[in-house]
C-alpha cells in the first residue's frame, strides 16, 4: 500500500469514529445534575413504523414511565443507572393528524423531566404542532 493509500485509509476511518462518537451518548457526562437528556421533543417526520435511540444522562438509577401513547410508542427498558440509552420502537401512523407520546424520566432523587415524541400523520407534520399544542 502507497502513502496516498494509507493516508486516504487513516481519514476513512478518523471520520467514522468521529461520526460514530458524535451521534453516541457521551461517555463522560460531568454534570451536578442527577437526571439530563439531549432533547425533551423528538419529531418523528414519516408515518411509517420505525425505531430511534434515546440517550438518558444520570449519575443515579432511573426509571422511564409512559403517560401517554403507550399503544404506538413503545419502550425495550424502563430503567437504568448512570448514562444509558433506550431503543423505542414505533408502528405506523393511519390518521391524518400528527399524534403525541409522553413519557417521564425520574431520578432516585426524585428529579423528573418529561419529554414529547410527536410522529406525523398523513397530512399534518410532526413540527406543525407547538409545545402549546402538546399541553
């Protein structure tokens, strides 16, 4: 192999694992906070049937509860300790209007965040709806 070779090789794979450590949960959360996550409204924009990652930041035991739209959203773990991810997985979307998950992350300190998982419907886009709307 040539250095033209080698050096193409060695940036191929620095930007991989630049991409991959980006689009991961960061591994050293340094936060007093107990309870943290990247976003507490994730859009889904298809009315097909998916599935995302959502990072959980902590320093403690958590545990995950739906509140609302449990029937379309539904969680592979409930709990954790420290930085963690939960795999969701959702169905397809018949309706015409977008539609709206809750659920709620508690701390065992008692700290809470709720956070929206809005999917589009076949006519109206997840981001039409405001956080007024969600309430």
């Amino acid at each position: 192999m040539n250095d033209e070779s080698m050096r193409k090789l060695l940036y191929m794979i620095l930007s991989a694992a630049v991409l991959m450590t980006a689009a991961s949960c960061q591994e050293k959360w340094t936060s007093d906070n107990e309870l943290g996550v990247n976003d507490t409204r994730l859009n889904i924009k298809t009315t097909d049937e998916g599935s995302f990652t959502f990072c959980v930041y902590s320093g403690t035991d958590w545990t995950l509860a739906m509140t609302q739209g449990e029937d379309w959203l539904i969680p592979q773990t409930r709990s954790g300790k420290g930085i963690g991810y939960v795999e969701f997985t959702y169905t397809y979307n018949p309706g015409t209007s977008a539609r709206v998950a809750k659920f709620t992350l508690k701390a065992s300190t008692g700290k809470e965040i709720e956070v929206f998982v809005v999917q589009s419907g076949m006519t109206q886009d997840a981001s039409s709806l405001t956080d007024f709307d969600l309430l």
